[in-house]
C-alpha cells in the first residue's frame, strides 16, 4: 500500500502523466495521423545518437540554472533573477573569448571565471536588498532581468558586434576560449562534466556543511533561525551570491559550449525554465539532474515533431503550463492524501 | 435522541499533516442546555468545535441539526444555521470601536455610508437585551480582556446565534472576571440559548454547566451529567490516570545572581510605555516565576533577554552574567549560556518541515564537535538527536520524521530538549507547557527542576497559575508593564489573591518589590 510519506513522489509523476495525456490528446485533434506523431515525440528523442546528444545539450544549461533556482527556492527566496544573469554572464564570458589570448584551458577557464563572479556579484544586489530591506525578491530580480538583458544587448550592438556578418552577432571566439566536445558525433561539451560535480558539491554544501544546514533551516522557518542564533541576512545574501555564481557559470559555459560567437538577441529562457526545473527537483540538487533531462527529451521531442510531422512545437508550452499549474497547485491530489490519512488513521 | 438540538456522529478528522485531532467522536447537545466538553489540551475539543463552528471540515462523519443532516463548509454556514463561536483569542479589529466591530461584515447603510449611529443602536439594544453592559464608542484595543470578552459573545447574539460555543473562555480572565461571565452565561441559558463550554479546568466546569462530554486522545470518553460525576472521576477520565500536579522540590541554595534586571524601561514607537521601572534579579539554582494576565509587559520582557533590545528605544541595564546585553545579538547572547523556550513553537521553536534532528541542533551545529572539518558530523548528530529523543522520550518514528509530524506535546519535548541540554547557566522558559498533554507537561516541570537542581537559573512565563505556583521558588506579577507584586512563598499564595495583583486591583508599595532585586 502507498504510504503518505511517497505522497510528494506519486503526486509529481501524477502530474507528468496528466500533462502528457493532456499532450497526446491535443495531438490526437491536431495531427492528421496522431499515432505516428506521438511515436515521434515520444521515441525519436531517443532514437539516434545526435538525437540523444541534443537532449544531453539541452540539459546542461537547465542543470545549471534549474540548481541555482533550487537553491534559492531552497531558502525560500523567489528569486527569477537566474534569466538575467545567464544572459549577461554570457556576454561577459564572450568578452573575455573575443579580445583575450591564453593558452589551452586557461582561456576558457579564464572567461567561465569572469561570466560566475559577475553572475555572483549581479545576485547579491537582490540579495541585499532583500536581507536588508525586505525588497521583494522576485520583483527586484525580474527587474533585474531587464536590465541585464538590456545592458549586454547593448554591449552586443555597439561594442562586440561583427559588422562583416550578416546577423546581429558578436566577433568570433578564440578557439582556444571554446570548450572542447566530449562525444564525436554530438556537441556534448565538457560543460556536462562541470555542472555533474558542480551538483554534487551542492549536494555536499547543501546537506552536510553548517553553512548549507543554515540555508535549509533559514528557508524551512526564518523566524526560528534567526531565534536560533543565526544571522539569516547572511545566509540570504550568501545564497544569492551562490546562485548567481552558478547561473553565471551556466550562461558561460553555454556560450562556450555550444556557439563560436554571442548570439543571443533576446533573453534565452533558460533561467525560468531553471524554476521549472527546481519545481520538478523538489529543490534537490540531485535530483535536478532528471528533471532537466526529462524537460530537455520533451522539449527535443516536440522540436523533432514539429520537424517530423505536421504538429508544430509551440505544443511544448502546453505540457510545460499544465505541469507547472499542477505541480504548484497544493490542492491538487488533496482529496486523495486525506483519504489516505483517514485510513492509516484508523487502521493505528 | 427526541430533543437533541445538535449531533454529531462518528467524526474523525485527520489533519494533512497527519495529526489525527478527532476519531469516531459522538456529541449531541440538548436544547437549553450548558454542555462542557472537557480534556486536556491536545485532546482534540478545539477540532471539534472547528468542525461545528464550519471551519473545518471533518474527515469523516455527519452533523445533524435539529435532526437534519447538514453540510457545514464555512462559519457563514455555521451562522446562518444559528451557531456562534467566541474564540479563545478574539477575531476583533483594536482600532474600531465596539459598534463597529459588532456589524462588521453586516453594516447597516444609509445610502451609500456607513450608519454609525444604527450601529451604535444596535449594540445598544443587544447589550440591554442580553444585559451585558458594554460601551459602543469605545475602541476595542482600550478595552480589558473580559469586556472584549463580551464584545465577541455579544457578536455572535447580534448574528442570531441559537448555540454559544466558547473556546476556553476562562484563560485569559481573572477569577473575578471568570465570575462575572458564568453570571452572563446563566442569564444566557435563561433565556433560551444553548451553550458549549470548553474548558479543561474542573472546577470552572462543575460550577456551571448541566452535562459534560470528556475527551481524551481524540476521542470521546462519554456524556456524563455534571451533577453525577465528582472532579476526581472526571480527572481519572480526562487524563487516565489522578493528577498530581505536586512535586518534590530538591533544597537548594540560591547561588550569585546570573540575571540582573535593573529599572528597565521599554516604549514602543508611538512613545507608550510597554515596560517600567522593572527590576530583579535571578540567582543560580532559582526559579522565578513571572504571573500576569496576557498582555502587561510579559512579552516585552521575555524580548528583552533574548535579544529583542537591539534597535528599541529602552532605559535601564539588562545584565547576563555581568555582561550588559543590551547591544547584543542572539548569538552573543545564546554564547552567555542562556536558553530560551519561546512561547510559540510553531512560529520560533521549530522548523517544521525539518527534522527531529535538525531541528534539535539548531543552537549548537557551530561547535567543534558537531563539525568534522568542513562537514557536519553525521554519525555525531545521528547519536545526540537519538539520545536525546530517548531522554526525553518524544514518540515519533526515528530522529529523521519531520517535526512538523508531531503532536503538540512532543514538539514541545523537542524544543525543551534542545534548549535544556546545551548546559544552560540561565533559562527563560516563556509559557513551556501550554497546549501540551499533562503527561507531557509534568514531564517539563520535571526537567526544569533537574535544571534548578543543576544550578541553572530560570525565568519561568506562564499563565498557567497552578504551573507557576508550584515550580517558582519566587514570584513576580506584572501588571501594565510594571511588577506590582513580589512574593518569595510562592506554595502559600492563593490564586485568587493572585488574582487580585493580576487585575491590578491591589499593588504593593516599593518596598516589598523591591525585594526582587536580592543580591547575595
């Protein structure tokens, strides 16, 4: 028998389910010959090895923001700030790929460095505003948002533009500044492998040091830390600094991961799609590891549908809201919890 | 049952977070009646009532009213169908004035306006009917607690209650007060209303009511009538077993004094004095006792040890250990050895969603011991949180279930663990066994008397007077922000001379407070 405890597990696959059935039926009105449609959506991520390197790609940069938003989430901060700064440490991060020349690996090292410490020190001002004033977290970091987007489009139009291309995009990268692919045949980068032990060590920070035990209590009851002995400002402004940092790093990495030159002219998403992803996670870093898997297969497998057959994959938002909408729906699978409880009640 | 105004029929009601507050309980009330339902705290008499006031609906069950069955999902349900609730802390607005809180959400209009004056009629022609004399332009927050009291009783007449329930009304009075509304209450009955008393002090439910429900654990122990059944009988139900609130104190000799309050003074940010001219002291091995109806200064002088000085606007020197700590924070101050048991321990003492364990680490995650190199030390917590958990015998299922899991009365336990076991010199101890199970709260009486005997100092805030009567070794009252009494026999005091200071009807001179303040 299910016990009560497995309640938060079940409801969160319930949700995935429901938002796939809800998927499959809108294909089934939509597309001339559902069956086939949904057999690609759901098998023709999987199917090829560049197929399954795109889904890998994709999930790099939501590991990395879907980990700062649990954090964040985790000391229950509504920080939405992570889409800034991925954008911004991106163009700080090309900076550094354009006009530096180092050798071998410094140079990324060197570009992925600036990208996380501006990504870190650009957090830390909701942050403080937060732990000093009590500003609103999500408002100042969406605010934020804009402003980052808009300050590294401007870098991007009058100081890194590339007048020679035909696009809005920057110089090239030093190839030295790129990150080298880990699988032939794929454009996995070893950005896979920094954001795995970047997760872990989260893991570790998050569950076994002081500092990280005084980020879960401060978000698990303010009032009772702060009663405690513990000096929450510090806290709240610590884990901004530690978001932005992964954040940043992400934007970096992305930048250098995947393109030879910044391109992005309008914010990329991934930093909301991070909250997605922490939602999913339960705001546990290991576990963010499967969640931006599972959104990068459905978001591969609708691009390839749309691709592939006569679904267009906008379909994605759909799924994307109804998990969203469930998973933040506490009510959602009440009923079910409290007939539960009756019984295990009644049967003490 | 023929005359039965109200029944309820195997209500069960299991909380989300697992807590089951009721099971399979029966309650009928009969029209005309003054009904007690009686239990210790944590016995599940306020879920009850929840559930037929339509604040919560029952897990399980059936309500019948008047022998129909009904459907009550919201108090306006619960109104509509006669029933008013005054609860134990008061839904009114302090910044309006009587009048107004009487019509709140059924204001009478003129035009587009409000019709203060119909209001004010109103309340008047209620107050007369049910001769309960109150004031319809005085403004609620200047009022005392027994006028607010009525303010509320009068607000569930004024919207057609048939049934009365009252939450515990008896804790915040005095005995003269409680005396005051038991005369109200007959008057009520007289006139044809039906009442619902919930109380878990004995005498009170003797004195006036005709049939008593008992619960216990949750569950119903029986409908008895009041006249055939002693206090004893109804004790040995209530709890299981005769309470005995009596203890063995160890004989101790104070030793120096590790708390010294001296003329402190604390106004709020509109310039009222919250606290003045309070002065004691509190010497090792001794246990002070801090008495006063809810609201004269105990909050803000608990505050004021703990760290609440910082950024106040206050007079006078608060001194741990010789250490002024006035411009020090939390930490400093936990640093003095001083612990503190918050009255609240939802909202300060635990993190619910947390562990047992890490909830019971909370002040001491810091020291060498609990850290191995950059790390936590597992293995090391695993072994306190479990000894700890058996010391203190906190039933739940492993050190790592949720607090938030647990009853009331073991998350106490939890609190109290941590908060006893770091070696305290000096503890403030604010309201430490309220809503918790009598077994659960002779089990803290008992550790707060290893304390004493382990030389520890103690601040003990409580309106539980037997509590505070039988631990402290001395025992202020506070009234207005202000002690207006000092008594160093605590055992001989009687609570209705207690009363008396409480109510602010009697004061002692200078002197005889002074003698708080006893240095060796």
């Amino acid at each position: 028998m299910f016990k009560v405890k497995y309640f938060e597990a079940i409801r969160t696959a319930a949700v995935i389910v429901i938002a796939l059935i809800i998927a499959f039926l809108i294909i089934s009105l939509v597309s001339d010959q559902p069956v086939k449609t949904i057999g690609i959506f759901l098998l023709e991520p999987l199917s090829t090895k560049g197929h399954i390197g795109n889904v890998i790609e994709m999930a790099i940069p939501l590991m990395f923001t879907g980990l700062a938003v649990s954090l964040l989430f985790r000391a229950n901060m509504f920080n939405l700030g992570a889409e800034g700064i991925f954008y911004f440490s991106g163009v700080v991060a090309s900076v550094l790929a354009i006009h530096l020349s180092l050798g071998g690996w410094l140079h990324p090292l060197a570009a992925i460095a600036a990208g996380s410490i501006a990504g870190a020190l650009l957090s830390a001002i909701p942050g403080i505003l937060k732990a000093k004033w009590n500003a609103n977290e999500l408002v100042t970091s969406l605010m934020f948002n804009n402003i980052l987007f808009g300050v590294g489009l401007y870098l991007l139009n009058y100081h890194l533009r590339d007048a020679k291309a035909f696009a809005n995009v920057s110089f090239k990268f030093e190839k030295t500044a790129q990150l080298s692919k880990l699988f032939a045949g794929t454009r996995i980068h070893t950005g896979l492998i920094i954001v795995l032990v970047l997760i872990v060590l989260a893991h570790l920070f998050l569950y076994r040091t002081k500092w990280g035990y005084e980020l879960r209590m401060t978000g698990a009851n303010r009032e009772f830390a702060r009663y405690s002995g513990m000096k929450t400002a510090k806290v709240i402004i610590l884990v901004h600094l530690i978001a932005g940092f992964i954040a940043g790093m992400g934007g970096s990495v992305e930048v250098l991961g995947m393109y030879s030159r910044f391109q992005w002219t309008s914010l990329p998403g991934y930093g909301l799609d991070g909250a997605l992803v922490a939602m999913l996670a339960k705001n546990n870093p290991l576990s963010v590891i499967a969640s931006a898997l599972f959104l990068a297969y459905i978001r591969i497998g609708a691009d390839l549908m749309a691709r592939l057959s006569d679904v267009p994959s906008e379909m994605i938002s759909i799924i994307q809201a109804v998990i969203i909408l469930l998973i933040s729906a506490e009510q959602f699978l009440k009923f079910w919890k409290n007939r539960m409880l009756l019984k295990e009640a009644k049967e003490a | 049952m023929a005359n039965a105004l109200l029944e309820m029929r195997g209500i069960t009601k299991v909380y989300p977070n697992g807590v089951v507050a009721n099971k399979n309980v029966e309650f009928s009330l009969r029209e005309g009646e003054i009904h007690a339902i009686a239990g210790e705290n944590g016995a599940g008499k306020s879920t009850l009532m929840k559930i037929m006031f339509g604040m919560e609906e029952p897990s399980d069950g059936e309500i019948y009213i008047r022998g129909d069955k009904v459907k009550l999902q919201s108090p306006q349900d619960a109104i509509d169908r006669g029933i008013g609730m005054v609860h134990q802390h008061f839904m009114l607005v302090p910044s309006f004035t009587v009048a107004e809180n009487m019509v709140l959400g059924m204001e009478p209009r003129k035009g587009v306006g409000f019709d203060y004056s119909e209001a004010v009629r109103l309340t008047e022609e209620t107050a007369r009917k049910y001769n309960l004399a109150v004031n319809p332009k005085a403004k609620v927050e200047d009022l005392t607690v027994g006028m607010k009291q009525k303010v509320e009783i009068l607000k569930a007449l004024v919207r057609g209650a048939q049934i009365l329930i009252l939450d515990e009304p008896t804790a915040v009075l005095t005995p003269q007060e409680t005396e005051e509304l038991f005369h109200e209450l007959q008057q009520l009955k007289e006139q044809g209303h039906t009442i619902v008393f919930i109380s878990h002090k004995l005498k009170e439910v003797k004195a006036i009511c005709d049939r008593i429900t008992i619960m216990r654990g949750g569950r119903s122990e029986g409908v008895f009538q009041i006249s055939e059944v002693s206090e004893q009988e109804i004790s040995r139900l209530m709890v299981g077993r005769d309470v005995v609130l009596k203890y063995e104190k160890d004989k101790t000799s104070p030793g120096k004094p590790v708390l010294a309050v001296d003329r402190l003074g604390v106004t709020d940010s509109l310039g009222k004095a919250l606290l003045s001219e309070v002065s004691f002291s509190v010497r090792e091995g001794q246990i002070v006792g801090i008495a006063g109806v809810e609201g004269n200064g105990q909050t803000q002088l608990v505050e004021a040890l703990t760290g609440g000085l910082r950024g106040v606007s206050a007079s006078g020197s608060v001194l741990v250990q010789g250490t002024d700590i006035r411009d020090a924070d939390i930490l400093d101050i936990r640093g003095l050895g001083v612990s503190y048991i918050p009255e609240d321990r939802m909202r300060q003492g635990s993190a619910g969603e947390a562990s047992i364990a890490d909830n019971l680490i909370s002040t001491r995650y810091r020291s060498k011991d609990m850290n191995k190199g950059p790390f936590l030390n597992g293995s090391k917590i695993a072994a306190l949180a479990a000894s700890l958990v058996e010391e203190f015998k906190v039933r739940c299922s492993g050190p790592q279930q949720p607090i938030g899991m647990l009853s009331g009365g073991n998350m106490q336990k939890v609190v109290v663990a941590r908060e006893c076991s770091t070696n305290p010199q000096l503890l403030i101890a604010e309201q430490p066994t309220r809503g918790v199970d009598i077994g659960a709260a002779q089990f803290i009486h008992r550790k707060l008397l290893e304390l004493r005997s382990d030389h520890c100092a103690i601040v003990l805030v409580s309106a539980d007077l037997n509590e505070i009567l039988e631990l402290s070794d001395s025992l202020l009252v506070m009234y207005e922000g202000q002690i207006v009494a000092y008594f160093d026999q605590p055992s001989a005091v009687s609570e209705e001379e207690l009363g008396l200071y409480m109510l602010g009807i009697h004061r002692q001179d200078k002197e005889q407070t002074g003698r708080a303040v006893n240095h060796v």
